[in-house]
C-alpha cells in the first residue's frame, strides 16, 4: 500500500524559510550550510514540499537549482506569512543605548558620499554598541530587503506593492560638471548645446537607467556618450582641465566637484530620494528607531 500523501498541515515556517534559503543560494548544499542542517535535512524538507504541492519547486539548470513558476508564487505567499511571524516576534521597545545589534543598509555610491557619513555618526552617537554594514543595492535592493540581507534600502527608489513601504525623504535632480575653463561652463545651456558636449555616461549597470536619460530620450533625443563610466567615483580628476561633461545628481556634484563648475542641465530628471523597508519590519521597535535617525539625518 503506498504511504499517504503528506499533510499540508505539516508545513512550517521552518520549511518555508528552508525553501526561501534554497531560492536565494540556488544550491542545497549552500543552504544547508547557511541554515547549519545537514544536506539530507534540506533534501527531505524540499522532497516533503514538492509532495504538499505536487510540483517539482526546483529543477537543476547551470549547475543550479532554479525555482519553478509555481515554487516562485510559493515563496511570494510564505514570504508575507514569514513577515507577520517576524513582526509578532518583535520586542515591543528599543533601548538604542544598550543595543548590539547588527543593521545593514543597501544604497549605492550617491548614498555612501552623502547620507552614509551623517547616518554612522547618529548611529554611533545614540547606540555605540551597534554595528553598520553597508552594501551595494544594485538594481535588486528590494529584493535584499525581501532576503533580510538588508534592514533598509536608501536610494532613488520606491516599492508601491504589497510587501514594502516606503518614505520620501527629499527631492533631487540631475546637473552638469565640468571644467571651469570649459568654453560653456558659465552659460545656460540648451537642449542643442547639450548635446553637443563630449560626454562622460555613468552607466550603473544591472538595466539601471537614469531619470535625465529619460526625460531626453522622451524628448526625441539620443546622448552620444565619449567615455563610459561604471560609476561617478573619479569623475573630478577625469573632468578637470578636459572638455568633458558629465551629468549626475547636483547635490553629488556640488559634494565633489572641488574646482568644477556645477550648472543647470537642460534635461534636469527630478527624481526623489527615499527610505525604503520590507512590511516584515514595519512594527520593530528598532527598526522603526533607525528609519525615524535616518530621516532626521537627512533632513540635517
């Protein structure tokens, strides 16, 4: 007689958050190390889910365990009920004076130059027993949060459905640098001036395109870039005493442009900057702490 099949009712939060682990490694070794389990453990919690869901959740591509359309609506249910367990696990206060926790922030370079110096130092001021990790957020940052690999992602970003929130925490928009001897650094400059220039291009990577790219490219117009760039990092020794141009957010600019000119772009890209979080951390008393210190230091 074959043996029934499994009760859906024997589904956990542990094996869930296993599935989620497997998703994100795409490896069941690798997520039998992460969760410090034994790799028969994972198997037979994966093989007891694809009984429950009469899917296989994962086939081997690449070298790789690659989720299913089905394991990928799974883990996009399970990962709103692991968010609610965690909230209801939250303390409800936070004593920032005697706190050890971790907290990890994913941003990129804009964020590092300008808002991670005044972020540390208020962290450091009210909880020196704390520990902050930066990392990169990429084109992925909502899917970090969604990992729990960051606590909060600060950026040009903002997640309107279900599972984030976020919060506005000031406008920016985009200017031109370039080098004060520069034959149009002190003129306004019109759309045929622009582009006209010889131009440095941050391409950010990861299909990340910027909001003054896209405001010309709406306009009928195409950038004919001289030099492509990874990042802004560099930018004034590449600009200064050269014709080039470049185009990023002003408040970078007038960060960094020590002996360049800073002028208004024909094609400015207002953009907003915000703080953005996973609903699983919505009621932390600490979590909730850290997004109140973040607004404050942006608005100092």
């Amino acid at each position: 007689m074959p043996p029934p099949p499994p009760n859906p009712a024997s589904i956990d939060f542990a094996a869930l958050n296993l599935l989620r682990v497997v998703h994100e490694l795409g490896s069941f070794t690798a997520a039998a190390e992460k969760l410090n389990v034994n790799q028969s453990a994972v198997s037979y919690t994966v093989a007891k889910l694809r009984a429950c869901f009469h899917d296989p959740l994962f086939v081997r591509e690449g070298g790789q365990q690659v989720a299913t359309e089905r394991c990928e609506e799974i883990l996009s249910k399970s990962l709103q009920m692991l968010g609610m367990l965690d909230e209801m696990l939250q303390p409800d206060a936070f004593d920032p004076g005697n706190a050890t926790q971790n907290v990890t922030i994913a941003c990129n370079f804009y964020e590092r130059v300008l808002l991670i110096p005044g972020i540390v130092a208020a962290i450091r001021r009210e909880a020196p027993g704390m520990t902050v990790k930066v990392i990169s957020s990429l084109g992925d940052g909502h899917l970090r949060l969604l990992r729990r690999e960051a606590d909060v992602l600060i950026g040009p970003f903002s997640r309107a459905e279900s599972g984030f929130h976020s919060r506005r925490l000031y406008a920016e928009d985009y200017a031109c640098l370039m080098d004060p001897g520069h034959p149009l650094a002190r003129h306004r400059l019109g759309a045929a001036d622009y582009l006209s220039l010889n131009h440095v291009l941050i391409d950010y990577g990861a299909g990340w395109q910027s909001a003054y790219l896209r405001e010309l490219e709406a306009a009928g117009h195409r950038l004919a870039p001289t030099i492509i760039a990874p990042s802004p990092a560099g930018l004034g020794t590449l600009i200064a005493g050269s014709d080039l141009v470049a185009t990023i957010p002003r408040r970078l600019g007038e960060q960094t442009a020590e002996g360049l000119v800073v002028t208004d772009c024909p094609f400015p890209g207002a953009f907003d900057v915000s703080l953005v979080w996973a609903a699983h951390t919505n009621a932390s008393a600490m979590h909730r702490w850290l997004r109140d210190l973040i607004r404050a230091s942006c608005r100092d």
